[in-house]
C-alpha cells in the first residue's frame, strides 16, 4: 500500500512538471496580425499630360479717329466678325482629396490648381473694314477650382470641377490679306482674359503601380469681354480702332496622375 502511494505521488509528480513545460514563457505574447493597407483618395498628388483645345471668339469693332491713349465717343460705325483657333497644349496639376461617406456611397471632394502651355492657333480679322489679317495664338492658361465627385468603384472616381481661369493671348500683327510677303502695319498687343469655367471627367487607379491614376477631363472656360486697342506697328501708336472680344475655350485634356498616400 505504501508503495503504491509513492508510485501514485511520483506519476501526479511527473505530469504537472510536463504540462509546465508545454506552457509558454510569462513574458511571451502573440505577434499582432498584419493589417493589409486600404486604398483612400484622402491626400495630395501631382500630375501631368496634354491636350487639344479648340478657342471662338465674338468680335465687335468700333472706328473711333479721335481717339488717343484712351476710349473715346464711339461713332456709330461697328462691324462683327467671329473667328477662332485651334491646337495642342501640355498641362501641370496639383491638388489634394478628401473621401467620405454618405449612407452606402463614397464621394471625394478637392480643390486644385493647374497651367496650359501650348499653340492653339487661328486667324482673326481686324474690324470695321476685313482687310487686314493676323495669326491669334492662345499660348497660355491657368486654372484653380474644386471638384466633387462619386467613386463607382474604389479605384473608379467620376467627377465634376469648376472655377477661375485666365487665359493669355500673344500680340497680334496684321498685315494686308493682298499684300505678299505679308508686312505688319498695325498690331494688337499681349492681352489675358479672365473667367470662369466647368469641366467633368473621370480618373482611373492603374493597377500596375500603386498611387499612379490616368485622369481624362472636357472643360469649358467663357471669359469676359475686353477691349483690343489696335497699334500703328511703325510708330506704336493708337490707330482709333477698338476691337471688343468675347472668348470661349473648349478642351479635351488627359493626364498621369500620382498620390502620395493611395493606400493606408
């Protein structure tokens, strides 16, 4: 009997030992799981690309001879011409995003500033008398606005813009549309029309690279009307030709888009 309490003791002895040995050490703890990064449009990016852009116009010319450095009485004697011009341009943009929710939809706003260098090109008519032409270039542009969109897909935002604009539209020289080679006798100078403007496009997340989107956006910017003073080209002086002209720019522009912090 006394043997087999030892025995019994020695065995209950052996089996604690073993089960503290399968425990793990006090100060071990379980690695955390890794969390897989979620893609958000929340952030900042920058961007780049190009575009065609296609500009009209609404000319109205007033002949005034009495006038020297300055509008004066506007004789009844007006004509009006449209014309308009045509041609690529390339674009630089930079911004930032906020997505949020709104019930089971996800929708992104943001606000962002871009420029437009290029040549969109045509010919324009100096009024009252359409006898003297001259190349009119659109050569540059700005924009800042904001945009509000709605994700049909995480990696899939449509979206509408809007906002301020300028546009830059370089001298003009005119020269006799019988006379060759064309010489210049009179000239518009350098002008910037200041507007508005709406767009709506779409901007896709390629799958390849995280954080690089391909943006494709149609824009269309109405400026005010101004005054084009025409120049004698020899002397520089005013010719008493006022020419009143009112702008519209339509493009098409498509852009390499990358953000920053695509995925969290």
């Amino acid at each position: 009997m006394r043997k087999l309490a030892i025995a019994l003791i020695a065995l209950a002895s052996g089996a604690g030992a073993a089960s503290a040995a399968d425990l793990p050490p006090a100060h071990y703890t379980k690695a955390p799981v890794a969390v897989a990064p979620v893609a958000t449009w929340t952030g900042c990016y920058i961007g780049g690309g190009g575009g065609y852009g296609m500009w009209n116009q609404e000319n109205q010319a007033f002949f005034n001879p009495a006038l020297v450095g300055a509008r004066g009485p506007i004789s009844a004697e007006t004509e009006m011409a449209t014309s308009g011009g045509r041609g690529y341009f390339g674009t630089v943009q930079g911004g930032c995003d906020y997505q949020f929710g709104l019930g089971s939809y996800q929708f992104v706003v943001g606000g962002f500033a871009d420029g437009d260098w290029g040549s969109q090109k045509g010919i324009v008519r100096d009024a009252p008398f359409f006898l003297i032409n001259g190349d009119e270039k659109l050569s540059s542009s700005w924009a800042v606005g904001g945009r509000v969109g709605w994700l049909a897909f995480p990696t899939l935002l449509t979206y509408f813009s809007g906002g301020y604009t300028e546009a830059t539209f370089g001298r003009v020289d005119f020269h006799p549309e019988l006379v060759f080679p064309p010489t210049s006798t009179d000239f518009w100078g350098k002008h910037t029309y200041k507007g508005w403007f709406l767009g709506a496009g779409d901007e896709y997340a390629l799958g390849f690279l995280p954080g690089l989107f391909w943006k494709t956006e149609y824009r269309l910017s109405e400026f005010n009307r101004a005054d084009n003073f025409l120049h004698d080209t020899p002397t520089g002086l005013l010719t008493g030709d006022v020419t009143s002209s009112k702008k519209w720019d339509q493009t098409i522009r498509s852009e390499l888009v990358y953000r920053f912090n695509w995925m969290k």
